[in-house]
C-alpha cells in the first residue's frame, strides 16, 4: 500500500484513464447515455476485495490519490454483511483518475483490488446481485478463497448437501 507522492505523480499525467469494455447491464437507459456518465464520472467500482476489508482501509488507500466524498461498500443483500466489493466517490475526476492509474492492481488485504468508472452511485446498488445476495461471480467460483467466504455459494450449498 505504499503510494508515496502520488500527487507530483498526478500533475505529470494528463489525460483521462481509459475506460473498460466493461458496462453494467443493469443501467437505466441507453449505451450513449452510459459512456457520456462514465466519461464524466468521479466515481468508481472497486472489486475483488476480501470481505473482510473494511471502510477504514478503503479510505486510507484511496484517500492517497484525492479527497474523498464518500465511500459506499457493497452488501450480501440478504445477510446485510460486506460482499467484495465498494464504490468510492471522489470530489474531482482528475483524483479518480490518479486512483485508476495508481491504484488499479494494487494488493489490499492480501487481495489484488480492480477499479473501474462507475456512472455514480444510486441507493440499492450496494447490494450484491446474485440469487444468494452476494456477487454473482462468486456464487459460480470452485476454487477455496478465504478472503471471500471460502468456496462459491453453490459449491457450498453442494457440499452441505453431500455431508
């Protein structure tokens, strides 16, 4: 987590940090409308965290590239517990730029955390998508991860099932 001067760092980049391929498909209106947000945002995804990660570390990371407005961290939508993954807002998108350049990869928890542009947060998106409440990604996931609950959701249910 060391990310010594980060803001000399920033005023030697210029440039917006590139978007992915990536788009929610859940978003409420057009691909146009999609692009033109994220091309404006100051608010990104962060994902592949440890559930065990907290507000605390997310603030002392990302905190190094800007100020803050808020973080928002992602819930099992049934169990209320964190899931993997949160939202961190910034006051300026030129911050959320320097996060996506100098902070995208970095390893947090033990865990290599991914950013991406969100289109800004909106209330309900905190909670996991999946048929069990968490991430989708990991209802599906056959290996053993400690850093996310052990072995994906189904996996789990097909080995209390065979015990």
């Amino acid at each position: 987590m060391d990310l010594p001067n980060i803001s000399d760092r920033k005023r030697k980049h210029s440039g917006s940090a590139s978007l992915s391929a990536y788009r929610d498909q859940h978003f409420k209106g057009n691909r146009h409308e999609q692009e033109r947000l994220l091309l404006g945002s100051s608010t990104l995804y962060v994902g592949n965290m440890s559930y065990y990660t907290t507000e605390e570390q997310i603030y002392e990371l990302f905190s190094r590239c800007g100020d803050i407005k808020r973080i928002v961290m992602g819930l099992d939508k049934f169990k209320k517990t964190p899931c993997g993954f949160c939202f961190v807002e910034y006051y300026t998108r030129e911050d959320g730029e320097a996060a996506m350049r100098f902070v995208n990869g970095t390893r947090l928890d033990d865990r290599v955390v991914r950013t991406d542009w969100d289109v800004g947060f909106k209330e309900g998106r905190q909670y996991g998508r999946g048929k069990t409440g968490g991430q989708v990604r990991d209802e599906y996931r056959t290996d053993y991860d400690s850093g996310r609950g052990g072995y994906g959701k189904l996996v789990k249910q097909k080995l209390q099932v065979q015990a």
